[in-house]
C-alpha cells in the first residue's frame, strides 16, 4: 500500500526507516561515508514513496548548506532526506523535500535534458572508479523531468551528449513536501570497484534560494568536485559488471565494409568471452544487426572489432549491446549513437573569371573493395538548361583534383556523382558555379 500525501515526513523517517547513523557536524570537514544495505522487496520506481519497497535502505538527512566557506555553518530553512538501497541490477535512491507550501516549488522545464537544476530539483553524482575522476551527474525536478552527463575530471568538461534511456525517475509533489524516486541499472556505468564517491544536492530555489549538499563542498564554482564527494560502499555488485565499456570508433565512415570497434577492459579474475550486437538502422528504414564476439583477458584492454557494410548515405542510427557469450546476458546496452554519413566532399570556387581555371578538391570515403569499382561522373549545366554542356568521367580512389574546364560566363550548377559500377550511385553533390566576364 502506498503511503498517503498527508502522513508527514516524520512520521515516514521515524517510523518507516531505521536511523541514519550518519556523522555528525563535527565531521562535516571530511566527506562523509553511507554503506548501502540490498533491498528484499522491489523498488518501483513512481514517485511515492512506499514504507514495504524502502524498509532496508539507509537513511541520509545531513544534508548542508552550499557555501564556498566551510566555515560558513548554518541549518538548512528546508528539510532534505535521501534513501538508498540496491538490487542485483541496480541502485536506487529516494528523496523527500520539504517546502512550506507546494505553491513555493519552482518547476518549469518539461524537456529532457533541459536546465532542471534552475528549477526546484535533486541532483545526483557518481563516480563508480573512486581512482580516476570522471563521474555521471544526474538530476529530475517535481514534474519528472530528467538530465543527465558524464563529467571529466575535476571541473572538466561536461559531456551532455552521454545520455542513457534506461536509469529511470519519478517525482510527485503534495502540499508540504514532493518526493522524487530514481533507480540506475549497473550496466549503463563504467564500474570498476564496489566503492563508490557519491553527492546528493538539492536546489531548493523558492523562497529561501538555498542550495544543499550532502558532501560539505568547497567550491567557488559548483558541485564539480569530485574529489569531496562522500564515499559509498556495501555494495555487492555481480561480476559480469567488471567488464568496462570503454568507447566506440565509428570514424571515418566509409562507402563499403566498416569495422566499428569496441574498447574493453576486464577487471574481473578470469577471462571473459564477450560478444557484440551492432543494430544500424539508416535514414531509408533499412535495418540489420551485426554480432562479433572476442575474449577479453584478465586487466587488458582489448578490442572488439563488428565488421559492417554501409551503402547508403544520410544519418545513420546505431545501437549496441554487450553480452556474455555463454548465456548471452546483456550487461550493458547504449543509447543512440546517430552519424550523418557522407561518402563524397567536394570544395571548389563558387565564382570565376572567363579564362580562369579552377579546380575542384575531391574527398571520397571509400572502402579498400569499393575502391576498386568507384567511378566519378561530372556533369555541369548552364544558366538551368537541362542539357549538360560538360560531361566527365574519372577513376577516384580516395583524393583527387579535377581542373575546371574553360567555361564561358554564366551560371552553372556542377553535379558529382560517385558511382559504384555503371548503375549503382553511392552519391551525389551539387555545387553552384558562378562565371563571370573578364575586365
């Protein structure tokens, strides 16, 4: 049963949950440390928070002022309590935000990935590799709305193009408080030890403008401090998890046979077989999946290597998955990766003098086999006349030149096809010429 919106916070802190044990304000100069406990019961993930779902979490309510001067020590006006518990597959934690009135909650931003910390909103940072510092930053406000990035180094550049479709939030506002719940499956982080730096924030904008730290942070210029994070532990996180994903090199992309290759390293005790299921779906609705499998060995980073043919121009939608060859476990599955493939660049002049020979700078992205058969057809046509007035044909194996021929004044559109055999045409580029009288 859920619990209603009237019971108060107290009553769930007090009655619902077990005391925090946390540090005190004597600690308060040091990152404090949380040892997560695994929950019995399923955690659904709906915003309300459920006294049966959240019995074996821990409990967090130190939360502190934001102030770049620790010194600076002073009681929040807004209560923050978080709680956290795991499963096999993930870790979930929960807040309850106490507002004086749920007409104070500033809550506007709708779209994913929009600016939800200028909102009302709970922040969550993890660092699942406590050796290095990059870390995941995450954050939902009261409508549910989400945003997520991955961060490098201490106050590196934020990565907001990393994006996973499979944590999972949901918040619920009621009069005096809203409650936000969010679940992060293992498989999405690059985890390389059950010892985690974690932070909890909250932007508490309306009325009192304060922001809250779980993790007494430094800092003249935000959260961004990894190395004051608190610290996690208790966490028994199956093994499969210990192979990290390490990134994927899909450039250049070529007209013919592509290799997409995957960098790994096994953190685990024994050698792990791992296969690779690349699904690509094109602009054209064309669709297909690739599978690669390879060992990766104990502390080595190895490479895995799915051979794909791509023939078609336009973006390029592409979707992965890592599994374990034996039992064909998934342990992690990416977001969409989108490219706008192109196989022919061509940079010229757009104006010319009679008489002036310019030349056009070639670029095709072919593969070793499509080499052997690609073809460049040239055609250029005057002042929108359907007649070509030049007709060209040449071999092109990567790079090349081709010298504009003595046209005379006039408006020219110039068409660069790039033809795999006589029939098949991989590609096409259209280039506006304007020549005009010599003086």
């Amino acid at each position: 049963m859920k619990i209603s919106a009237f019971l108060s916070a107290a009553f769930f802190c007090a009655a619902i949950f077990p005391a925090s044990g946390m540090a005190g304000a004597q600690e308060e100069q040091r990152p404090p440390k949380v040892a997560v406990r695994r929950s019995t019961d399923p955690i659904k993930i709906d915003g309300v928070l459920d006294r049966k779902e959240w019995k074996d979490a821990v409990q967090i309510d130190d939360f502190h002022l934001f102030s770049s001067q620790r010194s600076e020590v002073r009681e929040p006006f807004q209560k923050t309590t978080a709680w956290l518990a795991y499963d096999d597959d993930r870790l979930c934690i929960a807040f309850r935000c106490a507002v004086r009135s749920s007409r104070d909650i500033k809550a506007d931003v709708r779209r994913r990935d929009g600016p939800v910390f200028g909102d009302e909103s709970v922040e969550v940072f993890l660092n699942p590799d406590p050796n290095h510092s990059n870390y995941y930053q995450f954050g939902v406000n009261p409508l549910g709305c989400v945003s997520d990035a991955r961060v490098g180094g201490n106050a590196g550049a934020v990565d907001a193009s990393w994006t996973s479709m499979e944590w999972k939030a949901a918040a619920r506002v009621n009069e005096r408080d809203w409650t936000c719940e969010m679940a992060f499956p293992f498989r999405i982080l690059e985890i390389r030890s059950s010892d985690w730096r974690i932070n909890l924030t909250r932007n508490a904008i309306r009325p009192y403008g304060e922001a809250l730290t779980w993790a007494p942070i430094k800092s003249t210029t935000g959260w961004q401090r990894p190395e004051q994070f608190g610290y996690l532990r208790g966490m028994e996180i199956p093994k499969y998890i210990r192979v990290a994903f390490k990134g994927l090199k899909m450039e250049p992309l070529v007209a013919g046979m592509n290799r997409f290759k995957f960098m790994f390293k096994n953190n685990c005790r024994d050698a792990e077989e791992i296969g690779v299921r690349l699904a690509l779906e094109d602009s054209q609705g064309g669709k297909r999946v690739e599978q690669a499998a390879g060992v990766i060995h104990v502390g080595a980073m190895e490479e895995v290597a799915v051979p794909a043919r791509i023939q078609r121009e336009g973006i390029l939608i592409c979707r992965f998955e890592i599994f374990r060859v034996g039992n064909g476990e998934v342990f992690h599955a990416s977001a969409p990766v989108s490219r706008d493939v192109r196989f022919l660049d061509v940079r010229m002049p757009n104006l010319l003098c009679e008489k002036e020979r310019g030349v056009a700078q070639l670029t095709a992205n072919l593969s070793p086999e499509t080499k052997e058969k690609a073809e460049l057809k040239i055609s250029a046509f005057r002042d929108g006349q359907p007649k070509a007035v030049v007709n060209a044909a040449r071999k092109i194996n990567g790079t090349g030149v081709w010298r504009l021929p003595d046209l005379k004044h006039g408006r020219y559109r110039l068409v660069f096809e790039l033809m795999n055999g006589p029939d098949e045409r991989m590609s096409i580029c259209e280039k506006e010429l304007w020549v005009v009288p010599r003086f």
